[in-house]
C-alpha cells in the first residue's frame, strides 16, 4: 500500500514541475511587461512639440514662422495629457502588443498604436469609429485616422 501512494506522487510531480515552471514563466514576462510599461511612462514624460500631422494621407508639417512663433506643445504628466498647457485627456500604454499600444481619452476612448525613437514619438489613433490601426499611416478614404509626430522639446 505504501508504494501506489508514492507511485502516484511521482506521476504527479512532473505536473507539478510544469505549473510552477508555467508560473514562474508568467512572472518573468509579465515583469519583462510592467518593466517596458515602466520605461515607456518614464520615456513620454515631459514636453514635446508637434512637428507633423497627417490626415487623410495628406502631410501637415508645423514649421514655426519666426523665433517667437512656438509649435504647438504637448505635455504628458503622468497619463494626462496637456496641449499647450491646458489639459487634453488621458493616455494609457500597452507596450507588450506589437505594435504598442495606447488609449487616448477625451470625450471617449480612441484606441491607437505609439512608436518611440529617441526623441521623436508618433501616434497612430482612430478618432470616432474605434478601430485600433495596425500600421503607422493614414488613408484619404478614413476621415478618422490620424497620425502625429512630436519632438521631445530640450531642456534648457
């Protein structure tokens, strides 16, 4: 009788091995996640200026007229967002999905994905219809679709 208990446990145990395995697996990626999330808030932090829209396939770009003319400036304070100084929203990030993926919050929830190079930050998003985009570019048929590229502004 003792041995079918032990004989149980053994085949038990290789289960065993594999959940906590799969358990520790799950920990490490989802930190590898948290961490990225973490270095991705940190990353948008602070001023950046607005040196590109583009709409409907159609490239805006923001030069300034003079010195006194500024670009437009957007601020990102922890998850709020500030255009200008005033506030604009909220943004959460999902860096794990490819491309990463973001939140814009204003008057609803538009689903977008975000690229991060440096100094430079582009945002594709979808105002309206909720559909998430899949690349970074606008198309002349989607009035909603919309594609910004800021540029960390220097600190002085």
């Amino acid at each position: 009788m003792h041995n079918k208990p032990r004989a149980l446990a053994a085949r038990g145990r290789p289960h065993l091995m594999c959940g906590a395995i799969f358990l520790a697996c799950t920990f490490v990626f989802a930190d590898g996640a948290l961490s990225q999330e973490k270095n991705d808030w940190a990353a948008i932090q602070g001023h950046w200026e607005i040196v590109q829209i583009e709409i409907r396939g159609r490239n805006t770009i923001i030069q300034k007229k003079n010195k006194k003319t500024r670009l437009h400036q957007v601020t990102f304070k922890g998850d709020e967002i500030l255009i200008d100084g005033e506030p604009a929203g909220r943004i959460s990030l999902d860096p794990s999905k490819s491309p990463k993926h973001l939140n814009l919050d204003y008057n609803g929830v538009d689903p977008g994905i975000y690229r991060l190079d440096n100094d430079v930050l582009q945002i594709c998003w979808s105002a309206k219809d909720g559909q998430r985009p899949k690349e970074f570019k606008t198309d002349e048929n989607d009035p909603n679709r919309r594609l910004l590229t800021l540029k960390r502004v220097a600190k002085k």
